[in-house]
C-alpha cells in the first residue's frame, strides 16, 4: 500500500487552489531570489572550508557540484513547469513516486534547507565578529568575548550573533514575501558588487606557483571526506538556490515561463562568480591545506584542525576568506569592505533556506502528513507564520551551539537525496504520461537525469562519516514520525481535502 499512494497531478494542483499562497513573483524577482541563495556561503565562507579538503583543486569541486546541480536543475525545470505548487521535490515526488518516498524526500528537505540556513547563520556570524574585532573599525570596541563567537561544540559556549540573525529573518518571512523579495533584490546587488571588487583584486594577483600543488588531497576516498570529491561534497549546499526557486512556484505569476528561466539563468551566473572567485583566492595568496601526520589534509572542523589553526594566517583557517584574502594583499580597507557586504549579502540566503523549509512543511501539512495548524495562513501578511516562527527558533539554536563545517555536510545528505527523487521522478512520467503537457521538456532525459542520479550517489558516498550517519537517525525518527502521525491521517489515504 505504501507504494500505491500517488496523488495524481490534477489533485495537487486542484488542492493548491483551494488552500493556496498569493502568486507575487516575477521572472526577475524569483532569479534574484535563486541568485540570494546561491551565492553566499559557498563563496563567502565555506571557500576556506573547501580550501582545506581540496587545496587549488577546490576548482574543480566547484565545477562538479555545479555540473551535478546543473544536471538536477534540468530535471527540476520540467516537473516545476508541470507542477507549479509549493513543495519541490516533495510535491514532484508525490505526484510520481508515492506517499511514502515523497515523505522521505520532504523529510530530508528538512534537513537540508534548517542546517543550511544554520549554516549561513553562523557563517555571517564568522564575518560579524571578525570585523567588530578589527582595531581598524571602531577601534575593536565592541567585539565580543570570545565564548560568544562560537557555539557549544565549536570551542565556544553560544553563538550569539549567529542566534541574533536566525531570529531578525524569521520575522522578516512572517511579515510577507513580497517584502522579502525586495528586501532580497538589495541585498543581491551588493553582494554582486563586493563579488566583483574581489574578483577585479584577487584574479590579477595570482601567481602560478599557488597553485602547485593542485591536489594536495588527491581525489577524495569515500570515507575520509577530503580531497576534490570530499570539497564537492561539501560545498554542493550552496548551489541549491535553484531548488529554493522551485518552492515558489506557488507564489510565482506565469510560473510555466517563469520557473524555468530562473532555475537556470540562476544556477549560470553563479557558477561563473564561484570559478572567478575561487581562482581569485587560490591563485593570489595560495589555498593549500593543513597536512597531518600521514600526509592528507586534516578534518575542517577538528580538534587537530583548530590546534593547528590557532595561530595560523592561512586561507584555509580564516573565518571570513575572502575579507581575509584582501588584508593579506595589503586591501585592509577594502577587505573590511568585503566583511560588510557579507553580512549585509548572507541574510538573503538564510532568508532563502529558511523559505524553503517553511514552504515544504506547509505543503506537507496541507497533504495531512503534518499537523494542520502547520500550514496556517496569516490573515494579514498572508504567510505560514506557524511554522515559520517554529522553523526560525530550531535554526537559531542549531546556529548558535554547532560549527560551520559539520553542519555544511549535514545538510547536504537531505539535498542530494531529493535531487536524484526528481531526477528518477522525471523519467518515470515520461513512461507514465507522455502525453501530459510539458511547457520545459528536459533536454535527452534520458542521458541527463541518469548522470544527476549517479553524480548525486557519487556525492553522497563523499560526505563526512558524520554526515551519512547524522542522515541516517534523521531518517529513522522521520520514518517513526510517519507511521504514528502521517501514514493515518494522509488526506490522501481518507479521501479528504482541506477546504
């Protein structure tokens, strides 16, 4: 029975009329909106965490999560087209594979998009306190003591600014997402600008020699999660901007021209920043790893790591990269410059995480498979402000106690799963319902989301041990959660719709 669950297409859509969300959304808005997502963490923090792993060769890390992300969005963009609702892979998923995978998909949605924003939480954090703590910005009056830089389990005792940022985001979705969409347009532009400025710095400095040698970590072993796989692996989060997109499909006007534009044209330009920015950093002041003792790169967020770390000037062990790539090539104010577009530029992607997360678990109690005040709508402002507070409070504690690279992996886990769902889900409408009207059709299917299942398997395998099983016990307490809540009281199984 658990297999034979499929909600046909008509009745997904059908449902989404009756309790839907206001479509506000242009092409241009919803591009910006994947461009907010996308280009943050992975450029502004996690290219030190990808540095460490990979060395010079984090280039190539770069392109294979996009060429995977890139295989994906093809996909996306023909089941986004079909299906414009909210939900993403979890509403695709329903519609093709059944009840039971969508709600393991939706699950581990949850997982990706709260330990991401979590992680751009804490990333902005990083940039926060490294400029409050600098002499030449207010005379370093006003940085905090130290047990309140990092959390818990990162050598600190609670995160505080990382929980402040959780928190001020988490009222800005409340208040409406026209109003977020313009706050994030904004913030898109400067971020877009500082990006510039370091490329226009950075790519010009580079030296030949920082590139030598190119793969420091070789290619990545399955399970030490080093290496050009293991950055990959790491840094793939940061491309889901574009799945982010797909979630607003509901609130998107003309969302069969829409959605597919900026799907891709998102996932284009961002590629093109990430490569010139990470040869911009490698080449000018050199990316090489810390080595332990048998000669590989060690863990980013171990103990040997931070030891090692203490009082190290490398790239790989800077907090705030990029801000630091610039000091060090005697950009002192400009590289504070950078930190304040950071900060300024890294809330429009936990705004972003954070709206994906919300809008799956709405979707996902609008099935039944969730309690139904989840996916109450706020008479004012027009939003899911249940569980958008509920989802501000647990990314602002995870922000607050965990550490930057252990999260980053985390949240991959859930992504890549529901990345190869869609994939597979693509090609089994084809065979189901080839007639069904496709307003994108992805390019040879069968070529393409073959290759993103498989590069989506070849990522996962890379992830840090910590990551699989973290994935794992997420999975198993989803699965409790279904069989004792969501497997009854599905809409689907009773016959019932929400009115």
């Amino acid at each position: 029975m658990l297999f034979k669950r499929v909600k046909p297409i008509e009745q997904i859509l059908a449902t989404a009329e009756k309790k839907g969300l206001k479509r506000q959304l242009g092409a241009f808005q919803l591009t910006l909106l994947g461009i907010g997502a996308v280009i943050g963490t992975g450029i502004f923090v996690l290219t030190a965490e990808a540095g460490q792993k990979a060395g010079p060769g984090m280039m190539i890390a770069f392109v294979i999560a996009a060429t995977v992300c890139g295989l994906a969005a093809l996909a996306y963009a023909e089941l986004a087209a079909m299906v414009p609702v909210s939900g993403s892979a979890y509403t695709y998923t329903y519609g093709v594979l059944g009840e039971f995978v969508a709600w393991i998909v939706g699950w581990a949605l949850g997982l990706e998009y709260g330990i991401g924003a979590a992680v751009v939480c804490v990333g902005w954090s990083g940039y926060m306190n490294g400029l409050l703590a600098q002499s030449n910005f207010l005379g370093g009056a006003f940085a905090l003591p130290e047990y309140l830089r990092t959390g818990l389990y990162a050598g600190g005792s609670f995160n505080l600014l990382a929980f402040i940022i959780a928190l001020l985001v988490t009222v800005l979705l409340v208040i409406g997402t026209s109003k977020s969409a313009r706050v994030n347009a904004v913030l898109v532009s400067i971020k877009i600008i500082a990006l510039t400025a370091f490329v226009l710095i950075a790519v010009p400095a580079a030296k030949s020699a920082n590139f030598h040698p190119f793969l420091p970590g070789g290619w990545g072993s399955p399970l030490g999660g080093v290496g050009v796989l293991g950055a990959a692996a790491s840094i793939f989060f940061a491309y889901v901007g574009f799945d982010a997109v797909s979630t607003a499909a509901e609130e998107t006007k003309n969302p069969n021209r829409n959605i597919p534009i900026a799907l891709i044209g998102s996932l284009t330009i961002c590629t093109i920043f990430y490569l010139l920015v990470g040869y911009g950093a490698a080449g000018s002041v050199g990316a090489q790893p810390i080595l332990g003792s048998n000669g590989m790169p060690l863990d980013p967020g171990g103990p040997e790591m931070a030891a090692a770390c203490a009082h190290s000037q490398a790239l790989v062990c800077s907090k705030e990269p990029l801000a630091h790539v610039l000091r060090v090539l005697g950009w002192s104010r400009m590289g504070d410059w950078i930190g304040i577009a950071a900060i300024l530029a890294l809330p429009s992607v936990i705004l972003m995480m954070m709206f994906g997360q919300t809008r799956i678990f709405f979707t996902m109690s609008r099935d039944g498979l969730l309690p139904g005040v989840l996916s109450t709508v706020h008479k004012r402002f027009h939003t899911p402000h249940i569980i958008t507070i509920a989802t501000g409070l647990v990314v602002a504690i995870c922000s607050a106690l965990f550490p930057v690279g252990k999260l980053a992996d985390t949240s991959n886990s859930g992504t890549l799963l529901a990345f190869a769902m869609v994939s597979l889900g693509v090609l089994i409408l084809r065979k189901q319902q080839p007639n069904r009207p496709r307003p994108f059709r992805t390019p040879m299917a069968w070529v393409v989301c073959p290759l993103a299942v498989l590069g989506c398997l070849l990522l996962f395998v890379n992830l840090s041990v910590t990551a699989k099983l973290v994935f794992v016990i997420w999975a198993a307490i989803g699965l409790v959660f279904y069989f004792l809540y969501g497997y009854r009281k599905s809409h689907l199984a009773n016959g019932t719709e929400p009115s």
